[in-house]
C-alpha cells in the first residue's frame, strides 16, 4: 500500500526562526505533491504544491523541496509566525491519477 | 476569495439511522471528492466525483456510502446505516482540474458522531 508519513509529529520554534517540515513517501511513481496546513476546527488549507518535474518551488515565505532519489519533500516556512502554528500535511499523488494519500501531519508551534 | 462551504458543521446520528452531509464547491471547480478524518488519523480519501458520476472510490467507500450531485450547486455524501466507526470529521474538496493537475480546496469539515 501507499506511505507518505513524516519525520517528526511535533516542531517548535521560535517565532522569526524558519522552519523546516519533513515528508518521506514511497511510491516511486507519485507525481504530484502538495503541502496543507490544517488549523483547529478547520479543513486543511492549500499551501504550496509541486510536479514531479521539478525540484523546488517558492511561494510566499514558503518553500517546497523534493527529492525524488529518496523519495523526500520538505517544506521550509521563512521567518515563522505565531499565525503559522497548526498542523502540516503532505499529500501526494500517482501520475495514474488514483487516489490522493496523506502523511498523518507535523505539529508545529511557534513560540513568540 | 471563493470556498467550500460544508453543513451541518456537526451531526449527532443515532447509529443506524442515515445521514446526508452536504457541501458546496467553488462554483467553477468540476471535481469533487469526500474525505474523512478519524480524530488523531490522517486524512482518508472515500471518493471522486466528476461528470455527475464516481471517478475513483476508496475501499472505506463501501455500498453503506453514496454521493449526489442533485442540483448544479450542491454535493451530498449519504451514509445509509451508520455505525460507530463512521464518527469522523468529513471533508468535501473540489478542484478545477484532475488529482494530478490542479491543487484540492477543502471546506471546514462536518464533524460526525454516532451514538
């Protein structure tokens, strides 16, 4: 079956820090991926997405890596704020267009 | 900016009863798809809708589920004899394009509990 889990549950830092989220997945064969941020009581929320064909992609404070020799995505968030605690997911998807699999999300707090 | 909108935000169902949650995508999305979040669980994809029919279901999606498009705004999960198991928060997503082509926006969930 699919895996996409994360390295870490839980990720404090200090608000101005950046942060880094890990994902590891498994399927060789994921090509599309996304980043969610999930705040309490809420659905999770687009953050940033990438294709397999790429390896980095940058938003606004956000940043996505992927590194498909190891199957490993990262999301590095620029000068954290307290509006940036919540929980993280990656989501990924296979280039034959089944189902979209979801790792079980970080926990960041961000610390004033 | 345009959002999903789900309803009830929370259902109490005595188990064995049916229950019918609503959504309404973003208005010019054509996919639409159910998710459920058991408390403390990832995120579990049920289903993909698409050209008023199912494009892809998961093995969570059992003859108990089944979704509707009645009219041109809405899109309706029905669980036809709940149980337990079925408490979970629900998420209805929509997208412009196909899982591998366009990013998925959520609605804020109906929370689901079963007595």
């Amino acid at each position: 079956g699919e895996s996409v889990g994360l390295h870490l549950p839980t990720l404090s830092v200090q608000e101005g820090d950046n942060s880094i989220i890990n994902c590891a997945y498994s399927n060789s064969a994921s090509d599309y991926f996304i980043w969610y941020k999930q705040e309490s009581g809420k659905g999770p929320q687009f953050i940033i997405d990438i294709r397999s064909n790429m390896d980095k992609r940058q938003g606004q404070r956000v940043t996505v890596l992927l590194n498909k020799t190891v199957k490993h995505l990262s999301l590095q968030i620029a000068a954290t704020q307290p509006g940036d605690s919540a929980v993280y997911f990656c989501a990924e998807t296979p280039n034959t267009g089944n189902q979209f699999y979801f790792g079980t999300g970080t926990s960041l707090t961000v610390i004033p | 900016e345009p959002e999903v909108t789900q309803t009830p935000s929370h259902q109490v169902t005595q188990m064995g009863q049916e229950v019918i949650l609503r959504c309404v995508p973003i208005s010019n999305h054509l996919y639409f798809y159910w998710y459920r979040q058991i408390l403390g669980q990832k995120v579990e994809f049920l289903v993909s809708f698409y050209n008023n029919e199912i494009s892809e279901k998961s093995e969570i999606f059992d003859d108990q589920f089944s979704v509707e498009r009645p009219d041109g705004s809405n899109f309706t999960l029905k669980i036809r004899s709940t149980k337990l198991e079925d408490s979970a928060m629900y998420f209805c997503a929509s997208s412009e394009g196909t899982f591998s082509n366009q990013p998925q926006h959520f609605g804020d969930g109906t929370r689901l509990s079963i007595l």
